[in-house]
C-alpha cells in the first residue's frame, strides 16, 4: 500500500482538528541586522514591534496610486474592499512588496535567514465602513504548524484611533492558542472568529502608523480593530512570513515563496512573480 502524501492527508478535516502546535517561540537571534536588539526583546515581550519607517512619502504615494487602481477594478468586478486575498499570487507588485529588500531583512532578524513568504491581503476599512475586525490570533485560521509566523501590517494610508487603526493586547501570544467562538452576526466582523473576553489577557493599545511604516506581530497575538467611522479610508497591506520547516496543509503550501536562504525540503511550492499589472 502505497505511502499517504503528508501534504493531502488532512484535505478533508477540520481546521481544529488539525495536529497544530501553537506556541510562541521567541527569538534567539544575538546579531540583528536590521532591527535593534531592543525591537526583538520588545517582540519577545509583547508580540510585536511598531513604528519602523520602510517606505519615504513619495514611495508610499506610489504604493497608494496602485492600490487605488486595483480596487477600483476588483469593486467593478463585484469584489469588495476586503477581498484582495493571496494578493501576491496574482499581482507583480503585491509579490515585490512581499520580497522587498527592506521588508524581508526584519522578518530574517525574528525568525532566522531562510524566510518564505507565503500571503499578502489588503484590509481596507473605507469611510464610514461599520465593519470590525474582532479580538482574534491569526494562527487560528491558518492550517499551519508549528506556529512560526509573523505579519507585517503596511500603512498604505495614516491609520490612526479616528480611523479604526489595529488594536494590540501586548504579551497575549504567550497564553498559546485561546478559545473563541464563530461570530455573531450583529457582530459586523470581517473576520469570523471572536475572543471573548480578551482584555482578560492584557490592556490594548492603539497602534498608530503613518503610511509608509510598518508593524510586526505574531501569529499568537490577539489583535482587531473597530469600525471606522471617520471620513478618512484606512487601507493595509499584510504580509506573512514563516520558516522554511513550517508544514502548511490542505493545499497552503502552494502559496509559499521561498524569499531568501533554502528550503531543504522543498516543501512550499515557490511560484514565480506574476506578470499581471
């Protein structure tokens, strides 16, 4: 009888019943090259680091024209302003973002030199949008182990308090994986995990970025944000990162990029940049 491919084994379960180990693992790294040692022990901390400048006024104004484009004709083909999902396996300049040389330094700092990058999804709450995004870890979605990822949240536009900026509860990922339940729907959530109770684990803060600069949080910390109710769009890029010996299930290894270093075994499918744009 022929060997079960690893890959296809758990197609059909469900996400929690997938053997996923979801622990913090903090990083060890004695030499960082692009952040500071006092970032990395913040992120060891807390779950995350804020603030880091990638992206000059001009840049980001270019990254903003773009976007502005590619919404424009995903809202024209019935999409909406949340549904530019796995961005980087279908857009030439999603992918360039995803492997920028000043983005992907910070990843190898927090989680070693072979990096893979394996998703990019534009959340964008337009004016006046009552949706939220509900206290969540992002690792709970994701058919992924063990938990070895981080996400850079990129400032297409000022997110600030006014407009619905991300929210934190610094120190939430050493807690592991917390309970939660599917959303209601007078919950409004983008998303459709909620959980409860989450100031439990810690006080939130506000993570207040101009365009152009850059978050990164782990896949255990407990994020969200509120509906904005501003006049003003807040539009974000994420990107995900993980190591090379991460095993993404259910097909989720046909998303990852190998960005820098070696993947010896060639597990994550590599796709080459698109040409679309």
């Amino acid at each position: 009888m022929a060997e079960e491919d690893p890959i296809t084994r758990w197609q059909d379960v469900a996400i929690d019943d997938l053997p996923r180990d979801l622990r913090f693992r903090p990083c060890a790294n004695g030499d960082p090259q692009a952040l500071t040692r006092a970032q990395l022990e913040a992120f060891n901390r807390d779950g995350f680091v804020k603030g880091v400048r990638v992206f000059a006024d001009e840049e980001i104004a270019a990254i903003r024209a773009y976007f502005d484009a590619l919404l424009a004709r995903v809202l024209a083909a019935g999409g909406d302003a949340y549904s530019i999902n796995s961005a980087h396996l279908s857009y030439g300049r999603v992918y360039d973002l995803l492997a920028h040389r000043r983005i992907v330094p910070y990843l190898q700092d927090l989680l070693g030199p072979d990096l893979i990058g394996w998703g990019a999804h534009f959340f964008c709450k337009m004016p006046h949008d009552p949706k939220t995004v509900s206290w969540h870890q992002d690792a709970s979605y994701w058919p992924m182990t063990p938990s070895k990822t981080a996400t850079v949240w990129l400032a297409i536009d000022d997110a600030d308090v006014e407009n619905a900026c991300m929210r934190f509860i610094p120190g939430s990922h050493h807690h592991g994986h917390l309970t939660y339940h599917l959303s209601e729907k007078d919950e409004n959530n983008v998303l459709f995990q909620t959980v409860r109770d989450a100031e439990n684990y810690g006080d939130p803060i506000d993570v207040e970025l101009k365009a152009g600069e850059i978050s990164i949080h782990s896949d255990l910390l407990l994020h969200g944000s509120q509906a904005n109710s501003s006049q003003r769009r807040r539009c974000g890029l994420t990107l995900r990162y993980c190591t090379p010996d991460v095993r993404a299930l259910q097909g989720w290894h046909n998303k990852g990029v190998l960005l820098a270093g070696s993947d010896p075994d060639h597990h994550w499918a590599n796709p080459p940049r698109p040409t679309k744009d």
